[in-house]
C-alpha cells in the first residue's frame, strides 16, 4: 500500500508539473515564471529553496550525534540567510529586472565578471543537487526495496522531466503543493511522536547532556569553527541563483521582500520539527540508526509506525526532497544557458533559447546524478556547495550593491583571490577555517582592485529578455 502511494504520488507530480507547463510561452516564463507569483505561492517557494534532505535527513543526523550545536549550518543558517535577503537584498536585485544573477554581474561589473561568476557558480550546484538525489534513493529504497542506485537513477529522471517542461512554473506550483505536504505532515507527526514520547516536558527532561548546548566553548578555535557554521549557508548562498530566481518570480519587489521575510520564519519553525521528531524517536527506540544516523527517522517510520503516520512521512519526506531539486536543477540550467551559451547565438530567436535552456537542465542533471554516485554523505555533500560562492561571490555582489566604487577589477580580483585563498586553506590545512581564509582574500581583492582601478562599470538598469 505504501508503494502504490508512493507510485501515485510521483505520477501526480508529474501530472502538475506537465499541467503547469502550460504556462510557459517564453524563456522567461520558463526562468522566472513570468515575475507573477502572489506572495502564498512566492513564500513556498522560497522556503522550499533548502527545505529538503537536508534538513530532513542530513541535519536529523548531525542532531542526532551533536545537538544543536551540530546543526548550526542548517536549519539556522538557512534561515539567517533568507532573512539577510530580505533585509538587504530582495528590493536592489528585483529592480534590477534580470533574469540570472550572473546578468546582474555582467550590468554591474562587464561580460568578463559574468563570466567568471557563472563559471564558478554552474559547479557549486552541482553537489546540491547530488545531495538530494542520494536522499531521494535512500526513501524510495526504504519504501519499495530497489537498489539505491536504481532509485537514485529513476528519482532524478523524474525531477529532470518536470522540470524540464515546465521551468520555474512547474517548480512553483510543484512547490506550493508539496510546501502544504510537508507542514501538514511534520506538524501531525510531530504531534503524535511526541505525546508517545510522555508530551514535550518528559522528552526535554530525558535528552543526553549537551543536547540543547547552542554556543561552542569559549576559546577562539571553537568559535571560528562556529561561525564558520553560520557564514556557510548564511552568507554562502545569498549569491546564488536559486534564491535570485525565486525573487524575480515574485510579482512585486514588496512580495518578493516579505516572501523572502516569511519564508526565513516557516523555515525556522518548520526545520527544527524534524529535530525534535528524531531526539522522541531515539529516546522510544534507541537502536535506531544502526544502518547509520541518516536512516533513523525512515527506519523509525518503517518499523514503528502505522501505515497512515508512513504516508504522512514519506509524502512530506519526498516533497521536501523534489521541491529542493527540481529549484537546484533548474538555476545552473539557466545559468549556463544565459550567461555561458546563449552570447555564442547573435540574434537568436526566443524558441532556440528556451530549448537551450531545457538541454542544459538534462546536461545539468546527468552531472549531479553521476556525482551521487560517487559520494553519497548528504551533509557534506550540501556543505561544498555552498562554500564556493561564500568566498568568490558574496563580496562582489554586496560591494557592486552597496559602495559606488566596486570596479571591474575589484569584482574579478575578489572572485579570484577569494577562490585562491580558500584553495589555499584547504591545501594547507590551516587552523582558520578555509573559508575565513577565502573571505579576507576576497574582501581585499575588491578595495584593492577598486581603489587601483577607479572607474567602476556604470550601474545600469538591464529589462530581461
């Protein structure tokens, strides 16, 4: 029963998903939806940018062994970030009327900065994405027992098709549904875990010692490492094109603003409920997790609960997870079919460039399934995607928005010395965290590339094509 529910429940997604394709005439309907979404829609959507194996499985984990302190980086760190969006970022970036974050850089800084960011930001998704085809193997292996690698094969083809025809229409409407799966469900089963647990007061009162421990230890190492939680997602994915392209779906800067408002609160809440639904389940069950800590909720559910509790977990489990995908997906698509493809064609007709758009989604999915294959730690694989754009890209991008001086030349030498000094931590093994290191090499290439080069790219206004 719980397979045949499962079977249904991707068919129907790929049902909404062909049904929303409807909607897509241009590239830019494609890309950015037509920038029509109401709020309700716009908040689910980016609340649903991460909320997907992450959360549910990799942070689940982490909390498992460490606590809170372990799980700094996601749902904390996701949920600072879309709130930094809306405090400093939504409004400047929706008037800029672009389609791709890159296109803002090539407005601001020159064909060569949009180069360069795009180069660096088509690879960082790529371990994102791989992240959630592992989890998406992991599920339909618990539930229907095929191989993890066949799952993993048939979840991403799926993802890739409806996404595919429909671009961020099917990824918004998909999301909006699966945004109300995955409360629905959390909340329920949160509700009933912990009453079997003896209500909230018994299972605070029975979690090992340090459970709840929020800060590091007070000593300068523990707090680098600490921060270096907070900055990865934080800071790290403001400059992505998942979140630039939910906001410029939004139909008014003021909605993409308090989506992005919204969407950091339901995050909040709604990513530490799993945390909660994992500390009940080790203290009812303590074997759990023997086949490793990122299958104790699935196993608890399998093992422990009654069929309606497993159509409610594994509905709100698959939601998360193809929600986050199919947005991952479909930004380096659009990326590299903008900023990388698209310059090559003079004049090319909208049609070519939609299709442009949807071979780079297959191109971009073949990628990520092949890595999954090769390393299938969720945690880490979602922690590498996001580094690279914190110390190439946050800097010239709250440089080019908020000092009048941020040149060219300060853009690219803070994209290549932020890189370079975060390779250089990693190579040397370095007591600062890598990406401090990245950081400060990037914030001093911008005022040094700035203030030797003077004459910044005029700011200018760019209407999406």
């Amino acid at each position: 029963m719980l397979t045949a529910f499962v079977l249904i429940y991707l068919l129907i997604t790929i049902l909404i998903g062909r049904w929303a394709a409807r909607r897509v005439k241009t590239a830019g309907d494609f890309m950015v939806a037509g920038r029509s979404l109401p709020l309700g829609i716009s908040t689910c959507v980016i609340f649903a940018t991460w909320f997907g194996s992450e959360t549910m499985l990799g942070a689940t984990s982490e909390f498992a062994q460490h606590g809170l302190i372990g799980v700094i980086e996601d749902p904390f760190g996701a949920s600072l970030c879309l709130l930094l969006v809306g405090l400093f970022y939504a409004r400047k970036l929706y008037r800029s009327n672009l389609l791709t974050f890159c296109d803002y850089f090539r407005v601001r800084f020159g064909q060569k900065a949009e180069i360069i960011s795009a180069l660096l930001m088509i690879p960082s998704y790529f371990g994102w994405i791989a992240a959630q085809i592992v989890a998406m193997g992991i599920v339909i292996n618990t539930v229907m027992g095929i191989s993890p690698e066949t799952a993993m094969i048939a979840s991403g083809l799926i993802v890739m098709g409806y996404t595919y025809m429909g671009g961020m229409w099917s990824v918004s409407i998909t999301d909006f549904i699966q945004t109300i799966m995955i409360i629905v469900g959390i909340l329920i089963i949160t509700f009933i875990v912990v009453k079997e647990a003896g209500g909230i007061t018994t299972v605070v009162e029975r979690a090992p010692a340090g459970t709840f421990r929020f800060f590091p230890d007070n000593d300068w190492h523990s707090w680098l490492h600490y921060l270096a939680a907070w900055f990865t997602i934080g800071l790290g994915s403001i400059p992505q094109q998942d979140v630039f392209q939910r906001l410029m779906s939004s139909k008014s800067e003021k909605v993409a603003q308090y989506s992005s408002y919204l969407g950091a609160l339901m995050y909040l809440v709604i990513g530490s409920l799993p945390l909660l639904i994992v500390l009940c389940a080790k203290q009812l069950y303590p074997a759990l997790g023997a086949d490793g800590p990122e299958k104790i909720l699935p196993d608890m559910v399998m093992q422990h609960g009654n069929l309606f509790i497993q159509i409610l977990f594994f509905g709100a489990l698959l939601s998360a997870i193809m929600s986050t995908t199919s947005g991952a997906i479909l930004a380096p698509a659009t990326v590299l079919g903008e900023n990388l493809i698209k310059p090559f064609f003079r004049d090319i007709s909208d049609k070519k460039f939609l299709l442009i758009i949807r071979l780079s989604v297959i191109a971009v999915s073949a990628i990520a399934i092949a890595m999954a294959f090769a390393s299938q730690n969720i945690y880490e694989l979602v922690g590498s995607s996001s580094v690279l754009s914190l110390v190439s890209l946050f800097v010239p991008l709250t440089a080019g928005l908020y000092w009048k001086r941020a040149s060219q030349a300060g853009a690219i030498l803070s994209i290549i010395m932020g890189t370079a000094g975060y390779a250089y931590g990693e190579w040397m093994e370095t007591a600062t965290p890598p990406l401090f290191v990245g950081l400060l090499w990037s914030i001093a290439g911008m005022v040094a590339g700035s203030l030797i080069w003077k004459a910044p790219v005029p700011v200018t206004e760019s209407p999406a094509t």
